[in-house]
C-alpha cells in the first residue's frame, strides 16, 4: 500500500470514529463503510484496537499541530493562550459524543487522550511563564497555574466538569481559556 493511500484510508477511518464511535463497529463494518476490504484495513494496522488507536492518534497529532499552527506565533501571552485553548476547543467540536465516551472507554485511546491533555497543560503553563515575565499578567507562580489548569483538564478529560457544567467538551475549553485569562489578569488578586 502506498503511502498516500495509507493516509487517505486513516483519514476515513478518522472521520469515520469522529462521526460514529467505534466500539461498536466491527472489522466488517469498517470494510464495508469504507468500501475496502479487510486485508485492506489490516495493511493499515493487525486489529481493529490497532486501527482505532492509529485513527486517534492521527487525530490528536493532526489537531495539535493544527492549534499550535495558528497559537504558536502569537507572542502576547493573553492572545497566545486563548487561541491555544480555543483551538483546542474547535478540533475537539469535530468529535461526537459517542466518539467522546468510547475514546474514554478503552484504554489505549484514554491513555493518547491524557498525554494530550498534559501536552496542553505545558503550552499553557509555558505560556503563562512567559506573561508573567514579561509583566503581561500578574506575578503568578506558574507552575501552581499550570498545575491548576491542569486538573481542569483533567476534570474535563474524565467527564467531571462537563457533567457538572452541561458543557460540551469543545465548550469546556473555551470556557476554561476565558477563566484563565481572568485571573492571570485581576489586579484586585494580589
């Protein structure tokens, strides 16, 4: 199999979880939806957990790079974190529901879900190290912000907050990016 009809199947297959879930579909259905055959899909990856977790993870590397494309230029750190997180926020409104709860359910797929998220924690964190030196925010200790921002990662991550909140997860990161700039800007909280 060619590279670009690699890249092309994992695309589908992408889109295909991002839509639907996948704990549900089986190897069969997989074949059948993207009109290839099962041989096919096995060239990709050896199990459908395989395929799955290469489709996820093609997911995160693509959205990520995407955010810091757009976010990683940005030098006024207020700017920089909050297209940061609603970057983050916008690559993950392309995930469904079921896609959301199956990505949680199995642990190959939650554990990619986690180190992106501790991923996203560190740019903020970095970004908020960066205000604070340059007097842009608050003297802060950053690393205690970071840390805080992120256990609401976390908290979103695991569910927590969305089912406390109603928000979606898309949403969650936005919200949590205007609470952080908030309180890194107060001047009463000092």
């Amino acid at each position: 199999m060619s590279d670009a009809k690699r890249e092309e199947l994992i695309l589908r297959l992408e889109r295909l979880f991002l839509d639907e879930g996948f704990a549900r579909l089986t190897v069969d259905d997989l074949a059948s939806r993207l009109q290839c055959s099962k041989s096919t899909l096995y060239a990709v990856a050896g199990s459908k957990e395989q395929l799955v977790v290469v489709a996820v993870r093609h997911f995160f590397q693509e959205a990520a790079a995407r955010v810091e494309e757009k976010a990683g230029p940005i030098t006024d750190p207020s700017q920089r974190i909050a297209e940061y997180l609603a970057g983050l926020g916008s690559e993950l409104r392309r995930m469904s529901p079921e896609c959301y709860a199956d990505l949680l359910s199995f642990e190959a797929t939650a554990e990619l879900y986690a180190r992106h998220s501790l991923a996203a924690a560190h740019h903020v964190r970095e970004s908020i190290q960066d205000g604070v030196a340059s007097g842009a925010f608050r003297a802060v200790n950053a690393d205690f912000v970071g840390a805080a921002v992120s256990l609401l990662i976390d908290g979103i991550q695991h569910g927590e907050l969305l089912d406390r909140s109603g928000l979606s997860m898309a949403d969650a990161y936005t919200e949590l990016g205007g609470l952080v700039l908030a309180a890194l800007t107060n001047q009463a909280a000092k």
